[in-house]
C-alpha cells in the first residue's frame, strides 16, 4: 500500500504491486477549478499532477538501494487573481527491504510518501 500527502491531504492511496525487475507506477492528470473571475481559454486550463513509481534495481554490491522511489506532485501556482504556472514538489530516494514493514519519505512543503509492505 502506497500513500501520498501534502500536509493532511491524501493526493493518492492505493496498492502498488511489483515483482523482479520491474516498474510499479502511477500517474493522474485532473483539471483544477479557477477562479470564477478567471477568464482562461480551454487550453489554458489548470490542472495537478501526481506521479508515483517504485522501480525495483539490481545491482552487483549489496550495498546499493534495491527499490528507487519517485514522487512529483505539481499543482497551479497561487497569488493573483487568475494565479499563472505551476509550483512542483518532489522526492527521488533508494531504499533497501531490509526487514521494516513501513517506509516514510519526506519532502519539502509536507510532502510525505508512505509504504506499508503486505
């Protein structure tokens, strides 16, 4: 199971599921509302982005990660009245299964992702 948040807000939770050397990944594109005073044509819609991926690596020492975490949130940016480009937060971390149960990586801006293995 794998839980992404920015603060308190849950962005995405689901299960992941990989196996060998292989790639479990996410990713969801979604219109965000504006403003209503926000006069933007269709093509200049805002929109939010998560993507989520564990890759699983093999490597000839032991002593590497075994999993490579990514993460990338970017949501619209904030201010004026009709807010204009984006503001991104990421996490890109190895990690090794070395006998825990949960994972916890931290971000900036609150940004945490969680693995709990089943």
């Amino acid at each position: 199971m794998v839980r992404m948040m920015l603060g308190k807000q849950i962005l995405w939770n689901g299960p992941l599921n990989i196996g060998g050397n292989g790639v479990a990944r996410i990713s969801v594109n979604e219109p965000v509302d504006r403003p209503d005073d926000c006069n933007a044509s269709p093509e200049n819609r805002a929109y939010r982005q998560i993507e989520l991926s564990i890759n699983s690596q093999t490597y000839r020492s032991g002593n590497m990660p075994e999993y490579r975490l990514s993460a990338r949130y970017v949501r619209p940016g904030e201010g004026a009245d009709c807010p204009m480009g984006t503001r991104t937060i990421a996490i890109d971390q190895g990690f090794s299964l070395d006998g825990r149960k949960s994972f916890l990586f931290e971000g900036d801006g609150g940004m945490q992702v969680q693995i709990i293995l089943q």
